[in-house]
C-alpha cells in the first residue's frame, strides 16, 4: 500500500505528534508498505530518509504550548505537488485542523482521507472564527482516528462526527530491553526519580516536581530527581529550594531516555492539563519503571485508575510528593505496580495500534472501491 503521511509540526523538533508520526511510518515500511511522510523542517538534513521537508517553519502558540508550522503560498505550492506525485492509496493528514501542511495536504486532497486527531482542547478562538470555511475540507475526511477517548470528545462536541480511538504507540520492546546505566541507578538510600519533559513548558508540571521537593527529600535525604527535557536549565536550578537534588539532563536522544526510565525506581508526571494520551507514561511502564502521575482523565485512563500507576490530585505538590515517597518505602509494592504496569504496556505496541491503523486504512480503500464501481455503472447506463 501506498501511504503518503501528513504531520504540521516541525519534524526536527521533538513532539509527541512528530514521534507518532516517524514511529507509524517506521513501523508501516517495516511491513513492506510504500510511506512518505510531509512535515515542516528548520533543516531538511535532518529528516529521515522516509520524510519530506514542506517549507520554513513559523513558531506560534498553541494549546499551551509553542508548535512549530508551515504555511503560505510557497508551502501549499509543495504540499499540492507532493500529494499529487504521491498518487497514495491512502492520504493520512494528523491534526488537519492546524493552520499548517495537514490542513493544506486536506485542502490539497483529491481522495477520501483518515485523519487524526491528537488534541483534547480545541478552543482556539481564531480557529472557532475559522471553522466554517474548513467545513467543506473536512467532509473529505472518510474515517476520523482519535488517539484517546478525551480527542474523540473534543471531535465530538467541536468538529463534528465521531471517531475510533486508536492510541498512540511505543516500541515497548526497546524500552524493556534498555540498558540501565549505573550512575542513574538508585540504592535504598538514595533513590532515583526520574522526569522527562520542557522545563519552560508550565503544564508539563516541573513547577509541581520544584514543589514537592523539599517534601520527598525531608522524608528520604538521599532521594535523587533526574530531570531530561529541554528549557533554560540554568533559571530552572535557580528557582529550586534544593539544587543538590536534581540533576539536569538537559534533551537526550532516544537511547538514553529509554534507559533513564529503565533506571529510575519511579517516573514522576506531575502534568497539569493540555494531555490527550500520555505517551510518557507508557514509555516508563515499558521500562519497567513504577508511574506516579497526574490525575489527568488521559493519564488515569493510561494507568488502568491506578491499577498500574499511582495517581494523586493533579496540581498537588503535596499529593505528588506523597506519592513518589508511598512508592520508595515500599519496594514490594513498588515492583509489583511496575511489573502490571509494564505487562499493560503490550497494548500500546506498535504491533497492535499499527494494525488497528491499518484496519481504518483498508476501510477507507474498500469504501472508496465501492465508491468508483458504483460510478462505473452509472456510467454505462
């Protein structure tokens, strides 16, 4: 099968939509299908060899956080000749309603196309004012994915329509087999909480995990935060109560995020809103770390309602230290929500959310065969 894969953030920019996108399409020509992936890029030489570059890239704020798009005459001109030189079985645009290359591929489109949606808060003022002029792209739309129940809400009440909720997916084997690296390893008297995520990003919670230091350290001296993400590391210390505990990371490649959560006794996400999954979650219960997270309606979906992670109050330094420190007091417990965590993890696997993306895929192709025999018989009466 032919598949031409349409992403509106900044491939050269870690995200959790770009993520998906470069795993979906790894995963697809891993099973011998044709795929192309368009996306912005700040610089082309980075893209995989799958991947397109659409056109520059113009920061914007946006469901709080900055994404990265591309638009404009110059853009729309290359995403128009790559949808038409693609000649693709199936188009997959994700977020078509961002004012970058999927809304353009969306207008572009000349065959029924599956979109995703990863966004569980559309309340864009300027996309509000715009939404009847896009009304007509979106009835090109044939099957609507979602990747959480929370998306498929906000398709819903906000778009339109339903969808199938098809979660995000991890290479869960890769994080069970990380290697875990010595010096990230915790001991009984100085354990390790590891976070990943911006620092400058509010709603990725590091405020909370700031707050709820001084907390866990009162209780366990010895306990360590090892903390990866991008953001101003040195305004980030500045504002701790107790510097010596954290240790900052700064943006790691893939390997080492995947053996820092293989390390770790527990994965602290202290998120404060603005998550439609929570793909980190299941990358740290793929790596056999124990979850401690928000109570986010797509965290606590993720952990079974904390049947394989711990939840607390979401915005709660206080709930959030008592959570981290129930788990390294009780290391049996500890292991045992790990190990659920980490046998819950299988249903993310790319071996079981890619078939289900196929089953939309093979869907819409039927639907669309149906649709050109039925005009062939028009056609000869």
């Amino acid at each position: 099968m032919r598949v031409g894969i349409v992403c509106p953030y900044s491939f050269d920019v870690p995200g959790g939509v770009q993520f998906h996108v470069r795993d979906l399409a790894e995963h697809l020509s891993g099973r011998g299908h044709h795929v192309r992936v368009l996306a912005p890029a700040e610089d082309p030489a980075t893209l995989p060899p799958f991947a397109d570059a659409a056109g520059g890239v113009v920061a914007v704020p946006y469901n709080g956080s900055v994404a990265r798009l591309s638009f404009g005459p110059v853009t729309a001109a290359r995403v128009r000749r790559w949808v038409a030189e693609g000649d693709y079985d199936v188009l997959h645009v994700h977020e078509p309603l961002s004012p970058s290359t999927s809304l353009l591929a969306l207008w572009a489109a000349q065959r029924p196309v599956v979109a995703t949606f990863h966004t569980a808060n559309l309340r864009s003022r300027a996309m509000q004012a715009a939404f009847p002029l896009l009304r007509p792209s979106l009835e090109k739309i044939a099957a609507r994915i979602a990747v959480s129940e929370d998306a498929r809400r906000t398709v819903v009440e906000h778009v339109g329509g339903d969808a199938v909720v098809v979660p995000n997916g991890v290479f869960t084997e890769r994080f069970a087999a990380a290697p875990r690296r010595p010096e990230w390893c915790g001991t009984p008297e100085r354990p390790v909480v590891a976070f990943v995520g911006r620092l400058d990003e509010p709603r990725k919670g590091f405020g909370v995990l700031r707050e709820a230091l001084p907390r866990v350290r009162a209780a366990v001296p010895g306990a360590r935060f090892l903390v990866a993400g991008r953001g101003d590391v040195e305004a980030a210390r500045a504002a701790l109560p107790d510097p010596g505990a954290v240790e900052f990371l700064g943006a790691v490649p893939d390997e080492d995020k995947r053996s820092l959560l293989a390390s770790a006794d527990v994965y602290l996400a202290p998120h404060t809103g603005g998550e439609s999954f929570g793909i980190v979650l299941v990358e740290a219960m793929a790596a056999g770390a124990a979850v401690a997270a928000s109570d986010l309606g797509a965290f606590r979906r993720v952990l079974g309602d904390g049947a394989h992670g711990r939840l607390f109050a979401t915005g709660d330094p206080a709930a959030a230290a008592d959570a981290v420190l129930a788990l390294l007091r009780d290391p049996v417990s500890r292991e045992r929500l790990a190990r659920s965590g980490q046998r819950a993890a299988h249903r993310y696997d790319w071996s079981v959310v890619a078939a289900e993306v196929l089953a939309v895929y093979e869907t819409v192709r039927a639907g669309e065969d149906a649709h050109r025999a039925g005009e062939q018989r028009r056609g000869r009466r």
